[in-house]
C-alpha cells in the first residue's frame, strides 16, 4: 500500500499563507520549467473560468493543487511526491470511499513512508534524469528537422523583440523590418534600418525571420 497524506482543505491551507502565494510566478525566459508549469496553470484556469468569470482567484489553489497531484508526462512522477515522498488523498478518495481510503493503516503507512523518505533522493535523482533524457530527444528531433535560416545581402528580414519591448502577451514578438547589410558567416548578420541607420552589433539567424510586405 502507498502511504499518504491526507489533505483535508487545500484552498484554506493555501489562504493561510502570505497573499503573494496565491500568485502565478512570473519569472525570466531562462527558468524553462517554470514557465512550462506556468503554461499548465493558465491552461487549467482558463477552463474553469469559462464556468466562473471575474474569481480567478478562487480558482487558483484547485488548479495548483490538481496540478500537484497529477503525475507530470516527463518524470511519470507527482510533484507533491518528488517533495514529501508521499502520494496525497485527494477529497475525491475520501468522499468516495475508495480502496486507497478505505485500506488506509495509520501504523503501516508510517513504516513505508519512513523508506520512502529514505529513497526520495534516488526518485528525485531518476525524475531529473527522466526529464533530461526526454529533452534530449525532443531537441534531437527538432534539431534533425530544422532547415537553417539563410539570408542574402539586401534581404528584408524581422527581428525577435527583446524581453522588454513586450509589453503583455498581446505585444508583437518580431518587430519593424531592417535590411541585411552584411553576412559574416556563422549565420551571423549585419542589419540597417530602412532609412540606412546602422543596427549596433550582429545577429543570429535564429533571432532573424524574413519579411513580407
């Protein structure tokens, strides 16, 4: 049997801590995982707020929780578990008197939670190990599928806006046309605006599209 914890009201166990808790992390482009876990949030809240307009805020400690709860597709691990060593009773379980509440012994989930926490550095160890090998696919497949951006001198061509030209997610992501000015190889490129003002250092392809009027 899988020792559990048992959580009995979550949105009241969120509402107890700071206010900023109950806030979706904004962090830099950098944090990868984050951010996918952030796309997973909004993804659940706008499902329920098609439901319950305007109480976002009400929704989020479910969201985070079942979120928490669910094995992730990259570890086949849950979150809660890789951080307590140990699965949770959801409402749900207890409601329904499932064959995970029922058989629930206080005295042998305390043994086995007790050799969980002594190989939880070794499940963490495997989950990341998990992730990182499903990354290394992914980016092998897309490595083996992607054709390289290759421009000519007087291409018309978009650039990727820096971070803090965007102002929400409704900002444009490429911004005003320039003119290739100069391939120094590498897929690095010289860039000139339409009126001949000089763009300061190079570019990388990868941060390059071509335009269409």
């Amino acid at each position: 049997m899988v020792p559990s914890l048992q959580v009995s009201n979550w949105a009241s166990y969120v509402r107890s801590w700071d206010k900023a808790s109950i806030c979706i992390s904004r962090t830099p482009s950098t944090n990868g995982q984050v951010e996918s876990a952030n796309r997973v949030l909004l993804r659940g809240l706008k499902r329920r707020l098609d439901k319950a307009k305007g109480t976002w805020t009400e929704e989020v400690p479910r969201i985070g929780w079942a979120y928490h709860t669910t094995p992730q597709s990259t570890t086949k691990e849950r979150p809660f578990s890789l951080v307590y060593g140990s699965d949770a009773i959801i409402l749900v379980e207890i409601h329904e008197n499932s064959p995970h509440f029922q058989n629930f012994l206080v005295e042998e989930s305390n043994e086995e939670r007790k050799v969980n926490l002594d190989l939880l550095d070794e499940v963490r160890e495997e989950a990341r190990i998990k992730a990182e090998a499903l990354k290394r696919r992914v980016e092998y497949q897309y490595s083996s599928k992607l054709r390289p951006r290759q421009f000519q001198v007087v291409d018309l061509v978009m650039r990727k806006a820096h971070p803090y030209q965007l102002e929400n997610k409704l900002s444009p992501k490429w911004t005003d046309p320039f003119r290739v000015t100069e391939a120094l190889g590498n897929r690095a490129y010289r860039l000139e605006t339409l009126e001949g003002g000089t763009i300061p250092r190079t570019w990388n392809a990868t941060n390059l599209k071509f335009y269409f009027s």
